[in-house]
C-alpha cells in the first residue's frame, strides 16, 4: 500500500492503536540517518516541552528531599536530550541530582554522550549515558525516579505493563512516563510538525507511526492498574500528549 492510503487508513482507524515497525528501531538503521533522527526528534522534544513535562514532578521531588541526592533513571533514552533537559533546569534551581539514561542503541549512546559534553565539565559529570537493553537486562538500583519518555508506544500491552511494573520495583519515590496521546487531531499534527520541523525521513515516518501505536490515557491508566500501580494518575500536557505518575507510599 502506498503512503498516502496508508495513513488515510490508519486515520480512519485511530479508535485502536494501530502498531507499525519505527524506522529507528531497525537494528541495522544507518548510524548517519540514525544520529540525524535523533536530532530531529530532540527538536520535537523541545518545542513541545519533554523535558519540562517530566522536570515539574522532580523538581517537587527534589525539594522534599532537600538534603539529599536526587538520582534519575531514564529509560530508552534515545540521544539523551529530555535528560540533558533536565540537568540544565536542575542547574538554574540549585538541585543536586545524578542522571543516568539507558539505551539498547550504541549509536543513540554515542550521540547523547556528545551532546552532554554541551553542558561542561562540572554539569556534565552528573549526567551518564550506558547501553542498555531495558526490557532484556537487569538496571541499576538505588534511583529515586526511573521515567521513561516517548517508549511506552512502542510496546504491546503486555511488555508496557511488564515496564511500568519493573519501573515501580526500581524507584524509591516516583515513576514518570511521558508519552503521545492517540487522537486523530493529534496524528494530523505530527504529519505537519514532523514535516516541518525537520528534514530527517526518519521523524517524518515515524513521528505519525508513534502517534497511531501511542495509548490513550484511559488506557495507560488501566495498564497501570493492571500492573499493580495503585494510585496513578495520568495527566494531559500539551501537545497531544501524557504524563502518567506514580508515587510510592510505604
């Protein structure tokens, strides 16, 4: 089927998610179009606020816990740009955390830790980048928030309840994942924005694909529950998107 009638079909059926393979899952992507995606997807990320989606939680985290270290656990990382996100805010509110973000990918491990190298030398030296298969290899403990961004789509419902169910085990204090929302609006703008904000194949493939795999809340909060997550809660944020959180209470 060629593109056009395929994204017509997939619009028409947006009322469940319609899962695609992504582009920059490919095992054997190239690294050139892989790092030129990443920093497609890292201007996404920026102009819809990935990093101050997940920061309003940490930070209010971070002033709870006033004397001590506030560690991050960041899943399926991608080139690392909402963790960097997160360092530099931590930076301008005088927080003391130590981010880690894992990834499967070498060339997605490669990028982010190039890109860290932007926030200097003492900044720097809070944020680590590991390859990582999360969803095949054991995490480190020890984290106060293990999150996850834009991840959660691309997994059946059985590995995303299995995710937030390990996320939970992992955290002392919180789980954060934020993810697309599935609306038709929602695909349509993906088409547009990924079409104009960046030149990367990649993104424009893949950016609608994400949308049409995405949960809807409604449904993230059920896999939650599902998961053993009692009390979660799923907030909307701006554009098209989600924040599901979980506290621990004992």
């Amino acid at each position: 089927m060629n593109e056009q009638p395929r994204r017509r079909s997939t619009l028409a059926g947006l009322g469940r998610r319609h899962v695609e393979p992504e582009v920059m899952d490919q095992a054997d992507l190239d690294p050139e179009r892989h790092r030129h995606a990443l920093a497609g997807l890292a201007q996404v990320n920026w102009l819809s606020h990935s990093a101050g989606i997940v920061w309003r939680p940490i930070r209010k985290l971070a002033r709870q816990l006033p004397t001590q270290q506030v560690r991050v656990l960041d899943l399926a990382c991608g080139g690392g740009d909402v963790l960097l996100g997160v360092a530099r805010r931590a930076r301008r509110h005088g927080l003391d955390v130590a981010l880690v973000g894992y990834d499967r990918s070498a060339t997605a491990i490669e990028y982010a830790r190039s890109r860290r190298a932007s926030l200097g030398p003492d900044l720097a030296s809070t944020v680590r980048f590991e390859r990582r298969d999360v969803l095949a290899q054991p995490w480190e403990g020890g984290f106060d928030v293990v999150m996850c961004s834009l991840f959660l789509h691309h997994l059946g419902e059985t590995q995303a309840g299995e995710l937030l169910r390990r996320m939970a085990e992992a955290s002392r204090h919180l789980v954060l994942v934020n993810d697309l929302s599935r609306s038709r609006l929602g695909y349509l703008v993906a088409l547009v924005a990924c079409a104009t904000i960046t030149r990367s194949e990649v993104v424009r493939t893949d950016g609608p694909r994400s949308v049409a795999a995405a949960f809807r809340p409604r449904e993230a909060l059920a896999l939650a529950s599902r998961a053993g997550l009692a009390g979660t809660r799923v907030r909307r944020r701006w554009p098209f998107r989600f924040l599901l959180s979980w506290e621990r209470t004992s």
